[in-house]
C-alpha cells in the first residue's frame, strides 16, 4: 500500500496539483488546496490525508487488468505512445513488463489508463538501456545493460518512429572494426535499438508496427535493410515474400473503426522454435466485425460549441479547397457525415481538423455568408470522438481517461494506432504464442 506522499507522487505524474485539489473539493469536500499540496511535495509542509481523501485520490489510479499470476504471456510495449499496441495485446491476457515512452504528455495518458504490477518498469528514452548514443559502448556490454534493465519477455512490441537509414554515415565505425552486420547498418536510427533488444533478449515474437510508406522509404531501401537485420536475428516475418498491392502486412484500420488507416504490421516469430509455419495476416480477416462500421457509432449528438469550425477558419478551408478543386486537386477538408467512413486521422488534427469535419448541415447551394448557413459551420471531432475512433473508448462507454489539453489529446490520437487491429493481430498470435512458450520451456528443461 502507498504512503500519503506516494500516492500523491505518483498521481502528479498524471494530473496536476490544481486538478487533485479541485477533485478532493468535489469528491470529498476536501479543503486541500493546490498550494499545500505543492508545499508538501517540495518538502515544506506536513500533510496527512484523512481516509476519504485517501480513498478519493487512490481511485484516480488505474488497476492491473491482467496479474502475473494469471497472465498467459508476457510483453514489452517499446515508443509505447498511449498504449494502443499494449491494449491490443492486454485484451488477449498479455502482461507487461516494461514500457518505454519519452514524450512526457504521452506518459502522462498512459499512465492515467494502464496499471502495472510491482514488477513493470517504466522508461524514457530507449537509448538509456541500449546505450545507442555511446559509440564506445561495446556490443557486449550494450546486451549485458539490456539484459539488466528489460526483464525477460515472450512477445515484444514497438510502434517505432521511421528515420532515414545512412549506412554512409556508420563508416567511420566500420573502419574502425566496431560494427558488424546489423549493428552497422542500422546505427543511428530508432530501429537499431529495437533490433538491439531482440538481439540481446531473443523474445519468442515481436510486432512492429510502421506507416505504409516505410516499404517504398528511400526507393525501398529502408525496409530492406529492416527485413534483412530481423531475418539475420534470427526471426521468419509472416508474409514477408510477399509480392504485389494486397500486401497481407498492410492492415487498414476501415475495417474495425470508421477511419481509412493503412499501417504496416511485421509479425516474427523466432526461427528455432518452429512456430510460424502457415501464419498469415490474410487471416485477420475472421476477426472482422459483421458489421461495418460508420461514424455514427462514434459521432455525439451535441457537443459543445468549442468544436464547431469559427467563420474564419471555415472561410479559409472553404476558400483553399474551392481553388484546388478549379485547378483539378484533390486537396482540401474532409467532410463526414453518420454513414462515412472518415480519412486518416492525423497528429495535426488540432490544427484546424480538415482532414475530418463533421456536417452539420451546411447548404453548399446557398451564398457562403447566408447568416442563416452561417449556424451550419462544420465541426471538429472532440477528444473522445477521437478515442472512440481509434478504438480507445466506446460510444456510451468513454472509460478511457484524457488527463491532458485537446491540443496534446489530438496530437496522440493521431500518432496512435487501431486499437482493434492489433487486438485481431494478437488473437491471431496467441496460439502461436503459446506454443512457443511450451517449446522453449521443453528446450530448458533438456539442457
């Protein structure tokens, strides 16, 4: 059980002192103020908190959905965003272990949302544990660090960020006889510290997930050189000689939420475990809805009046889009209604929406300032259209906790994934999962 200063430290890694004060006020009557709370976290002042007040603020934390004790396998979430990877895999009983994540508005919505047993560590920036950013460090020592800092996993899941791969610009280590294979091709980029870990921790699967056009990157160049570093760690990729535009590891979130959303997917399972034999993403199919999705499943009635477009904003959007379409482009805002299915949502959503603007009437016949259309300006999704969007939340059902400004709420919307897709990916993983478990804990067993 936490202490008083223990709960209220962690939940400042969440919320701010003015929001625990005005939630005790509500909650309990509580006349606590952001003040004293700051006081005492500084070391300033004592504060006991009264039972209720205890009990109110303990709530705010969220519980363990799946304990060691009862989890079927274990799971790292690495460049963990807001958790859609992990929440995808914790729905099929996965445990995580450890979380990596650097931006601090992101960590503060993953905390708010998952709860972790005692042993699950919590880490910045990746490259503290696999010591990228130190040409010195050996090899040897950047895998014994690894080893020391990550627990052992089953399954390891990275959303990493794609960068321009320059094998040119690891010549000066290459010279000098301190890199070889993909410890020398992949230097500088975030994907080498993912490879890194699975070359140091050997997990019996991984799924990385990327944006489509990382398979034409640099004429195709980039997604080689990844192909090539997880075939020579060791590991089959599901589908990956596949040639042609239905490429099976190209999931598009349409199929789960209303929203057009292609993403890259490679699934691996580890070669000596024998394990991945007919495994395909063409299979994800059977985990379709039946029925397809629209944006009224996630769309509000009403909402307030914040979300809808100003008239100067509305103009401008109206205005580019009208002298794109003379010209023959297709540039412009994207308008839904109940029955669309929406574009990509973005990480600049918060800047003016466009890409997807809610109907709310507007008569395209009548003269754009009619004072009466005027009232019909389209509006903007609010944060939990977007959640319910990418499969964080349900309408009727928002459980998921926005602790941070639209503005950041939009941003990690936009950079997270389909929560649904990657639920389907690991329900299509698990047996295979688990069989790798058996096999691996029968080849210990022998040695």
């Amino acid at each position: 059980m936490l202490n008083d200063k223990e709960l209220i430290n962690q939940l400042l890694d969440i919320y701010d002192q003015k929001f625990l004060a005005n939630f005790l006020k509500e909650s309990t009557k509580s006349n606590l103020c952001r003040e004293t709370i700051n006081r005492y976290v500084k070391g300033k002042g004592e504060l006991s908190l009264t039972v209720s007040e205890y009990e109110a603020l303990q709530s705010l934390l969220p519980q363990p959905t799946v304990q060691p004790e009862n989890a079927d396998f274990t799971f790292i979430d690495l460049f963990a965003g807001i958790g859609g990877i992990r929440k995808g895999f914790e729905a099929q009983n996965g445990l995580c272990v450890f979380t990596s994540e650097w931006n601090k508005y992101a960590v503060r919505t993953y905390k708010a949302n998952y709860g972790n047993c005692s042993s699950h560590k919590f880490n910045e920036d990746i490259r503290s544990v696999t010591l990228s950013n130190d040409e010195s460090v050996s090899e040897e020592d950047a895998y014994k660090n690894i080893r020391n800092e990550i627990p052992e996993h089953d399954v390891l899941l990275a959303g990493f960020p794609c960068q321009p791969f320059s094998i040119a610009g690891v010549s000066k280590k290459n010279a000098m006889g301190k890199a070889h294979g993909f410890e020398c091709t992949t230097q500088g980029t975030l994907f080498f510290d993912v490879a890194r870990i699975i070359a140091a921790r050997k997990p019996k699967a991984f799924v990385l997930e990327n944006v489509k056009n990382l398979k034409s990157h640099d004429k195709g160049r980039t997604f080689k050189v990844i192909m090539k570093t997880l075939d020579e760690l060791g590991y089959e990729i599901a589908d990956s000689d596949y040639q042609g535009n239905k490429d099976p590891k190209i999931l598009d979130g349409q199929h789960f939420t209303p929203q057009h959303r292609e993403r890259i997917v490679l699934v691996g399972f580890r070669r000596d475990l024998h394990v991945h034999e007919g495994f395909t993403l063409k299979n994800i199919s059977q985990y379709f809805p039946k029925q397809s999705p629209q944006m009224g499943d996630i769309l509000e009635n009403s909402v307030d009046p914040k979300y809808v477009l100003t008239p100067k904003l509305w103009k401008y959007l109206f205005d580019y889009a009208k002298k794109h379409k003379a010209k023959g482009n297709g540039f412009g805002y994207g308008l839904v209604n109940e029955s669309s299915i929406a574009r990509t949502l973005s990480a600049r959503y918060y800047k003016d929406g466009s890409e997807i603007l809610v109907d709310r009437g507007w008569d395209f016949s009548l003269e754009f300032n009619d004072p009466k259309n005027e009232l019909n300006r389209p509006r903007r999704l609010t944060p939990y259209e977007c959640a319910r969007l990418m499969g964080f939340a349900h309408k009727g059902k928002d459980e998921f906790v926005i602790p941070v400004s639209d503005t950041q709420a939009y941003k990690q919307f936009g950079n997270s994934v389909v929560v649904p897709v990657f639920e389907a990916v690991a329900r299509l993983m698990k047996e295979r999962i688990m069989r790798a478990i058996e096999v691996d804990e029968g080849c210990n067993n022998a040695a």
